[in-house]
C-alpha cells in the first residue's frame, strides 16, 4: 500500500492511501490468511535460537531476519484490524507477543546491538534508531545525518518505490502534503469511543505518551494514553491501570499486552492522545469502549 510516514521529533505519524486499505479490508474479510500466519510463525519459531549471538557480530544475519520480521509485523497487523476469524486473531497475538520473536529482536536483541554500536563510536543509542539497515552493517554513521533525522523526516512509499527526505525538503514535502489532511479535533469533548480490547471499568489519572522518554511519567494506577504502543511500552504499561490508543485493533499491541497483562483497553479511538491531557482524570469503561472525562 501507497504509505507516507512523517518523523518529527520522535512524534511519528503514517498515512496509508485509503482507497488502498479499503480494498485491503474488503480481501481480508473475504479471505482465509491461517496458512499464510501459520507459515510466520514456522519461521518466527525457527530463528529464536539466534538471539543468544553476539549482536555486533552477527549483525549481517540479524538484518535479513529482522527484515522479515518486519514484513511479518506489517501483514498480521493489517490482516488484524479486519479479520474476524478466531484462529487469525490467536495466532497474531502470538506473532506479536511477549515471547515472540518480534517482541525479542525489537525489545531484546536490537537495544543491545545499539549499545554495543554505542561502545564502538559514541553515537547515542537514541540517534542510532535513524540509522538505516546499510549504515549498521557498515558502522558507517554519520552523527550530522542521523540528528537531522531526528527532527524531520519523510519516508515515501508509492508504487513500490521508497525515498527518504530530511531537512528543508522534508519540511516543503510536509507542508505541501498536509493541505489534503484534515486532522482537526474537538478538544472540548468530554465523553469518546473507540474499540473495546480488554473488559474492565477504571478511574485514573492520563498520562499522555508521544515519545519513549516519557515513559518514567507512569505511575501505578494511571491511564496510559498514546498514539500506539511498542515493545519499549512494556515496563510502563506493567504499572499502568489501563491503555487508550489513537490507532489498532483486537491484535495491536496494546490489545495483546492488555490480554496477557489482564487489564482494560480501548483502542482505535483515533483522537485520545490529542484530546486527553496529562493529569486529567477519567473514566475507561473498556467493555463498552467509552472514555469519559471527569475531571
């Protein structure tokens, strides 16, 4: 699919051409994909004996697995914002849990490798996350290029052709692209809905996470909020009483971490990381997937 992801600032946002996700759906709801999952979790299964290497090292293999992987990642998280067949869902959450291969090459494996390229030319691991899949295989990094990534960046995909802007082209591209999105939103509202992931009925405190710093912001009992969890979610969302997304299904992260944390959620909201705002207090109602705003 036709996919423009725009970075600023750690704040990532992605726009997938409609039409095409339309059709997408349609293919889903009409389909079978057990074989094809099943087919992921044969190779995710085959390769987790290789997280015991030595990361720099083994850097070359651990590329072209995590390629896959990521391919892995993006078709069972498409297929899972529309499938409704049970088996599909099961193996998703499994594809994207806590023991999956994901999980430890994203959570695990690739850290390490970070720290360990850290070590090696003092670039901070933050920055190295800007790096593509070339400069670490030949560690050679470029502090200026990496910290313009940071601020601003584009990654076009169209037609199967990919290219990556940074700086003031990113900027134009940004500027010239957004006139066609409509991202308004009534911040006044009080009471909102989105897809229920998790049951349960919580009061507490919105802490608001847009990027991986903030995450020492969440305290036992609060309601972590957030445009989409990650793997890096983890420790924060142990502490948290609840999650509310912007985007997801029953098999997005956040879902599958509610299920095997056993705590309520309501994804797919599409508007809670920029309506809630920190230290308000509400009210999950996460079999019904309504938020209220009490305070």
């Amino acid at each position: 699919m036709d996919t423009v992801v725009v970075g600023k600032n750690g704040i990532i946002d992605r726009y997938v051409d409609q039409d095409q996700l339309d059709e997408f759906a349609a293919m889903v709801k009409k389909g079978n994909f057990v074989e094809l999952l099943k087919g992921f979790q044969e190779y995710e299964e085959s390769v987790l004996f290789f997280f015991d290497k030595d990361p720099i090292e083994n850097r070359v293999e651990f590329m072209q697995i995590f390629r896959q992987l990521w391919i892995h990642e993006i078709t069972a998280f498409l297929i899972g914002l529309y499938t409704i067949d049970p088996e599909s869902i099961e193996i998703i959450s499994q594809l994207r849990g806590v023991k999956s291969a994901q999980h430890i090459a994203t959570s695990d494996f690739l850290p390490k490798l970070y720290n360990q390229i850290t070590e090696l030319n003092g670039i901070d691991c933050e920055l190295l996350k800007y790096a593509l899949p070339d400069e670490i295989l030949s560690l050679e990094l470029d502090l200026a290029k990496l910290s313009l990534r940071q601020k601003q960046y584009v990654i076009e995909q169209i037609g199967g052709s990919m290219r990556l802007l940074v700086n003031q082209d990113a900027e134009n591209y940004i500027q010239d692209f957004l006139k066609n999105v409509d991202n308004t939103v009534d911040e006044n509202i009080s009471e909102f809905k989105g897809n229920p992931a998790y049951p349960g009925e919580v009061f507490g405190r919105v802490v608001v996470i847009v990027h991986e710093n903030e995450l020492a912001n969440v305290q036992e009992g609060d309601i972590l909020v957030s445009p989409m969890t990650r793997t890096s979610f983890l420790s924060a969302m142990q502490k948290a009483a609840a999650f509310v997304t912007d985007e997801g299904g029953v098999t997005c992260h956040a879902a599958i971490m509610a299920r095997e944390l056993k705590k309520p959620c309501v994804v797919g909201t599409k508007i809670a990381s920029k309506v809630l705002k920190n230290g308000m207090q509400v009210e999950v109602n996460a079999t019904e997937g309504i938020i209220k705003i009490t305070k």
